[in-house]
C-alpha cells in the first residue's frame, strides 16, 4: 500500500515537471530603444570640439601702427621769410601824421626806417602820394592822386632817412623836385588824407634822369622789382569840420 503511494506521487511530480515551461522574458521596448542608441553612439567616431581662435595677421609697418594716435608733426626746417618793411618812429602804419610833419607844422621829412633789405638789392625808390583827390581837382589831377615826394637811386646801403634831411639819391618831380608835406584842404571833402610811402627795392641802379616823373619811373622799374613795402600815415587839417 505504501509503495504504491510513492509511486503516485512520483508520477504526479514528473508530469508536473513536464508541463511547466521557462516563460521568455520580454524586453521593455524603451530599454530596447536606449540602448540601440546608445550602442550606436558608440560606434560613431568621436569628432574633435571646434576651438575658435583670433586670426594672426603678419607684422606689417600698417598693423604695428597704433590706431587713433596722434602721430607727432614733423617740424619745419625752413627759415621764416622776414617781411620787407618801411616804418616811422613818429607815426605807425595807419596812423595819424604828427602837424610837424605837414604844412600845418613845420613840413619835415619825417624819419622813416629800411629793414630787412632784400638780397641782391642795388637800389631803392620811393614815392609817396595822396589818392584822396578832391572832386574840384578831378580835371587838374587825372592820374587821381597828387604825387608829394620822389627819390630815386637810393643806395642799397640806406636804413635810415633822418627828419627833415633829403637822403642820397636823385630827386624826381612830383608837385616840385622836393618833399611836399601833407597839406589837405579844410573845406573839401574829404578831409581826411592817406598819404602812401612806396617803397621799392631794385636789382639795378635806374638810369633815369634827375627829375624824372612818376610815370617814368615806373616804367623803368618794370621787371626790376625784388621786393616792394608801403607805409600808410593819415592826416586832417586842423581847419576842416
């Protein structure tokens, strides 16, 4: 009785065994998915990261100069050019004629001063002339200036002329061959006159005649002239309104 027993239970347990199969084991389809691509990560070569870095330009004269600097002025070595100058120690250029000096007074040369001569200088000439012609003298003064005083040949030596002194050289004719002072009329307009000292510096000596006219000395001063300076005194007559 036992054995057989046994013998049933030993049966039960092999058709047990026989029916119970290993279940497969199912993959979570996302797992699946992640380590797919994972494992073609891997598999894809590894590119080196891009690192940007600034363009060196090679040296030239042009990058090696510093921008919005201000580059030093180079000086210049030429020398100035000294002006040619005629002055008047009693009056200044444009200014008013001292009375001692005009037919008010007592009808001096003033003293005028030559600075900074020219090179190659020979000689000078001086005019001086008042254009401040009063209508009624229209007709007698055409050329519309009265003409005071010329000197012409003056040694290229001369700096100064003295007050009241004739200076070397010869005498040309304005209203007579010698100075004529400033001397405007009262009671014609206008009152005020401007009285020019011309002077010129010459590369020859002129060999004109004693007593030679404005216009003649013009002209043969043309193509001589090195240099030429003015100096302008104003005068009005102690009569005039």
């Amino acid at each position: 009785m036992k054995t057989n027993a046994i013998i049933a239970i030993l049966l039960l347990i092999v058709l047990t065994a026989g029916c119970t199969q290993p279940q497969p084991v199912q993959e979570n389809p996302a797992t699946a998915s992640s380590t797919t691509i994972t494992e073609e990560r891997q598999e894809q070569p590894q590119t080196p990261p891009i690192i940007e870095t600034e363009q060196i330009l090679p040296e030239t004269e042009e990058n090696n100069t510093p921008q919005n600097v201000e580059q030093p002025e180079i000086p210049n070595t030429e020398e100035p050019t000294i002006p040619f100058t005629l002055t008047s120690s009693v009056f200044t250029h444009n200014g008013s004629i001292p009375a001692k000096y005009t037919c008010e007074g007592q009808e001096l040369i003033p003293p005028l001063t030559i600075s900074n001569i020219p090179e190659n200088t020979q000689s000078f000439a001086l005019i001086m002339t008042d254009p401040d012609v009063p209508y009624a003298f229209v007709n007698e003064v055409p050329e519309g200036e009265f003409v005071h005083w010329i000197v012409f040949n003056l040694p290229s030596s001369t700096t100064e002329i003295l007050e009241g002194q004739q200076p070397p050289g010869l005498p040309g004719t304005g209203f007579t061959k010698e100075y004529s002072s400033p001397c405007p009329p009262s009671d014609l307009e206008p009152f005020e006159h401007h009285y020019i000292f011309s002077l010129y510096a010459l590369d020859i000596e002129l060999t004109l005649s004693e007593g030679a006219l404005k216009e003649e000395l013009v002209s043969a001063m043309q193509g001589h002239i090195i240099q030429e300076t003015e100096l302008i005194g104003k005068y009005k007559s102690n009569q005039a309104p």
